[in-house]
C-alpha cells in the first residue's frame, strides 16, 4: 500500500508526529560535561547578544510604551480578571506536563482549581479556589518534563521576542504549542483567546515591574550578563539545580499567581 500524502493526514496526526520529534532532538541538547551546572555554557555568545540587543530595542521601542498605554486605560480589576483568565487556560497543559512527570498529585491539584475557577468563577475571571483554600496551581512546562526525563540543559540561547531560554527549554517552548488540550477542543477563532489573555497579562506585567525591568535592561553595566545570569540561577533553582533559598528572581512567579507575578515570562 502506497503511503498517505500529507495532506491526508489529520491535525491531530500532525501535531504528534511534530512533538515525537521535538522530543527526540531535545535528547540531542547537551551541553560540555567539562562545565558545571553553576557555570553558563553559552557558546552562542555572539549570536546571543546581537538577538539581545534587539529584544531591548523592541522593549524599548513597543513592549513599554504600549503596556503604560494600556494598563492606563484599562481598568485595574478587569486587567486582573485578564490576567486570572490567562492563568486558568494555562492549567490544562499543567496537567498535561505533571502527567507526564509522573506527578499525579500534581495533576490532580491543577485540575481540581482548574473544575472550580472554571465553573465557580466564570471561566477564570475569578479565583475562588485560592479563597477556598486550596493549593496553588503546580506552575510547570515541558522544559521541566524533559528535566525530569534526563534531557540536559543545553547551551544558554536568547530568543528573539520571548528573550532567555535554554537548548532544552526551548524545545520545551515548542512542545508546549501542543500540550494544552484545549488547542484541540476549541475552534477558531475562540483557541485564540487564551494567546490574547497572555498577551494582554504580559502588558500589564511589563508596567507593573517596570522599573525592576529597565534597570536590568538599560541601566546594568552588561544587560546581557545580567539577564543570563538572572534566567539561568531561577530556572535552575526551580529545577532543583540550586540548594540557595536565599536566590530571588524579581521575573520569578509564585505558583498562586503566575501571570502577575512574572514579567519575564514569555
């Protein structure tokens, strides 16, 4: 039997024939086992700091002065409604990651906040399960997946537009294009509302630290150090790399309100 053409191939098909292979060049992402996990490995440097200083020429020229256009036009509570709205449609792939992980308690604390903020709180515009009590979402990526998996963290890269990142998170990036199940359920053009939520939580983050954002992008010495250094001691920490409770990353998020809380998130 001769094969299928492409085009006869369902989305779905696509989709995970396109993360079976993610994964296994993310297995490829290893850095000089001559270095340390407290060392950067970023043999990209050039390369890196030229997409830097483009990220802070967009950032300067669009990112802040349209997020102090809209969080001065937008309401405050309805900016935060956004930003909940964002956080909840993120859930889904949270689970999806904790499965993987093997972390099923995980899972099953994500969906729980998820049925409630979903159902009592219209959609996410609330938070009723934080005024219930009940724990904090899990906050977890695919990066994190290949983390648990053994994938080793890769040269340190700075993205155009999404800025710090990893070999390994990035692929991690990718994957997550296709573990919210949702990207699956919805339609167009209602798949899109979770995008335009984060974008909108990443305006009003961008504001909101503003000042924390340009000192490190404009006012530091080496911007880019800077940024690397800060993006590499968190990821690690999060990732259990780093025994220092003591590190704090002003573009960090706590778990409780994770789209607030981060302006670096991509």
């Amino acid at each position: 039997m001769l094969p299928l053409p492409i085009e006869h191939l369902s989305r779905p098909a696509c989709r995970v024939a396109a993360l079976i292979g993610l994964v296994l060049l993310a297995a490829c992402a290893k850095p000089d086992p001559s270095r340390t996990t407290q060392e950067a490995f970023d043999p990209y440097e050039s390369q890196n700091r030229e997409v830097h200083q483009f990220n802070r020429g967009v950032d300067r020229a669009l990112l802040r002065p349209v997020s102090k256009g809209y969080t001065s036009v937008v309401p405050d509570d309805i900016e935060n409604a956004i930003v909940r709205f964002a956080v909840n449609l993120s859930l889904p792939s949270d689970i999806v990651n904790n499965v993987l992980q093997l972390n099923m308690r995980g899972a099953l604390r994500d969906t729980a906040r998820l049925l409630v903020n979903t159902t009592v709180g219209l959609g996410g515009f609330f938070d009723p399960a934080s005024e219930m009590g009940m724990a904090a979402g899990t906050n977890t990526d695919f990066g994190q997946t290949l983390h648990v998996w053994g994938a080793r963290e890769g040269a340190y890269v700075e993205l155009p537009i999404l800025g710090p990142s990893t070999e390994r998170d990035t692929w991690g990036m990718a994957v997550d294009l296709f573990t919210n199940p949702l990207s699956y359920v919805l339609e167009s053009p209602e798949n899109l509302y979770g995008t335009a939520a984060a974008v909108s939580a990443g305006l009003s983050k961008r504001e909101k630290y503003g000042d924390t954002i340009d000192s490190i992008l404009y006012e530091s010495a080496d911007s880019y150090a800077q940024s690397r250094s800060l993006y590499l001691q968190n990821r690690r920490f999060e990732l259990g790399g780093t025994s220092s409770s003591a590190y704090v990353d002003p573009y960090d998020v706590p778990a409780t309100s994770r789209s607030m809380e981060d302006p670096y998130d991509q």
